[in-house]
C-alpha cells in the first residue's frame, strides 16, 4: 500500500523498532505541518492509507471528500473527534483505531512539570548559566493538597504519586466514581466549589469529548488560591476559551503548568501563555516517550497490515467495507 505518515515532528518514526514491520509498503513520512485542506489535499491524492499521530492533523469531511485513492486511516489511541467517521464510512474508508501508549508517559511528565514548577528549576537553570546564584524560594509538596481531576488510569497513577509525596489527595470524578475513589485510598471532593478552592496543585486528566469540552470554568479559576498551580497535560479544550490566561492575568490560580494548547503546534513563540513568568510551557510531550511511540506505532501498523492482508483489525466502522468501488467513488 501507498501509505502517508503525517505529522513527524521529531523526525523519529523510522527510528522505531516497529518501523521495519512496514517494509513491504511505499512509505511517505511528513515532518511539516499543513493545515490547509486543498494543500493538504493535493498532498494525500496519491496515496491509499494514512497513518495519523494522535490529533495532530485532522480529517473533516471537506478533506475526505477529495481524496479518491483513500481506503483506510489508521489513528494512533482510540481518539477520533478530529476524524470525519461518517464521512470515511459513507465513502467506504476504513478507520482503524487501536488504544496503545503508556499511561506513565504522560504521568511522569505531570510530575516533571509540577517539580519543575514549584521549585522554580527551569528559572534557576536559566540564571546559573547567566552567573546569578539562587532568585527564588520554593514550595514544598508535603502537607500540601493535590487534586486531581479525572481519576481515571492516568489521573489515579497521578494520584498515587503525589499521596507518596507524602500530599493529602482529593479527586473530582464522574458521578458515581467517589466509592471508586475513596477505595483507592484518596479523598473524594465533597463539591466542585470546594475541590478547586482547596487545591494547592490542580492537575487535569479529564478526556476530551462533547460532554468536557470547556467544563472548567472561568469561575472554577476564580475560585482558586493566589499561589495555587494548575496542571494540564490532558487537552487545552477542556477549559473555557481563554479562560486560563484571564485568571492567571489577575492571579487566581497564581501559576500554570501547561502541555497542551486550542491550535497546536505552537510555532514562533504564537502563544500568549509563553509570555508570562508565571506558566511553565511545554509542547505537548506528554505522551512524546520511547517506550509509549512504540506500543501507539505497534497498535497502529497493526491496523495496516491486517487491512493489506485482507484481515482488518481495530476497525471502528467496519460498514465501510460493505461499500462498492462504485460507491467508494462517489462524491
């Protein structure tokens, strides 16, 4: 098959051990980004599949419309919102989708993230390789409350790590996840009000989906404390458009840890929390780990060579093979 690798950014999928699994297919790898849809279009005529990294590129309708040769699209995770699934089923294109990764990956990048912030590490890199010597006074996590919301397979290793920490846990779930929570050991939020008052770090692992998009709040942000740290490696649009860099503008939450973002990448320093003292940026590598590229990339090449070989696997939409060549055609 004529397959299309989009979105490379680090330039490392040849470099993975799966990558030779691929070897009997025409390989096209993309490390540019191109957001427009004719561009990108006229990019992908060629080819039969497209092989996605998580939501990096995404695939609406007016894209699916104009690429004639397209059979299958295979996305790393089990994340689709970004791809048009009734318009790739109505065109006969099958979209396969397989979970992978590694949820410590993501865990250990909160934990970077929140060290890295409290105790001000990346200031005083910056400083002691300009000849300054100690600026800051740091914060410990002991005694301090961490919470956590969204308890699910990242969120409770997120948990759990801070409880080591020797932090007192409280975490905001779904409804019907507090004995859950409680039975892991942790406190569950008695309210949404007293969760985001009492944080001392706020660490967000809800999924993304029509339910959460924009569920935390310009008022949940008011609510919480002067020097207060608010984490989110999970995704940008789970708060409220520009919500986050309101509230940090007038100090509650005081400080921000922040991996991902509404329009990624972030290219040429685009963005305004890059420009505050306040917030710690990185660009979206919480899941950017050897190990975690090499179970999504496995999962995923998977899906292509059991579609290749007649044998699909992780089909989200397997109506789409019942789809004519006639009817695959049609606009």
């Amino acid at each position: 098959m004529k397959i299309a690798v989009l979105d490379d950014y680090p330039k490392v999928f040849r470099t993975l051990d799966c990558y030779p699994r691929l070897a009997e297919h025409d390989v096209t790898v993309f490390h540019d980004v191109e957001k427009d849809v004719a561009r990108l279009a006229q990019r992908l005529q060629a080819f039969e599949a497209i092989l996605l990294t998580q939501g990096r590129s995404p695939l609406p309708g007016a894209l699916i419309e104009q690429l004639p040769n397209l059979k299958l699209v295979v996305q790393t995770g089990d994340h689709v919102e970004h791809i048009d699934v009734d318009a790739c089923t109505r065109r006969g294109i099958a979209i396969a989708a397989g979970r992978g990764g590694l949820p410590p990956a993501t865990v250990e990048l909160t934990w970077g993230l929140i060290l890295a912030s409290m105790r001000y590490i990346p200031r005083e890199v910056d400083n002691l390789k300009r000849g300054i010597w100690q600026t800051t006074l740091g914060n410990g996590l002991n005694g301090k409350t961490l919470g956590v919301y969204g308890p699910g397979r990242i969120g409770m290793r997120v948990a759990q790590i801070g409880a080591a920490f020797g932090m007192k846990v409280v975490c905001l779930g779904r409804e019907g996840t507090a004995a859950r929570i409680v039975a892991a050991g942790f406190e569950a939020a008695p309210d949404r009000r007293t969760f985001f008052e009492n944080a001392d770090v706020l660490s967000l692992h809800v999924p993304l989906d029509g339910t959460t998009r924009g569920i935390v709040t310009a008022a949940d942000l008011a609510r919480m404390k002067p020097d207060a740290l608010l984490v989110n490696t999970a995704r940008a649009a789970l708060i409220e458009p520009g919500a986050l860099v309101a509230a940090l503008q007038r100090g509650h939450p005081g400080f921000a840890a922040v991996d991902v973002y509404e329009d990624e990448p972030v290219l040429h320093g685009a963005h305004p929390l890059l420009d505050m003292p306040n917030v710690l940026c990185t660009p979206h590598l919480g899941y950017v780990e050897k190990a975690a590229y090499e179970s999504y990339f496995s999962i995923a090449i998977d899906g292509v060579l059991g579609f290749a070989a007649g044998r699909p696997v992780n089909l989200l939409n397997p109506q789409a093979l019942s789809k004519t060549t006639s009817e695959r055609r049609q606009p």
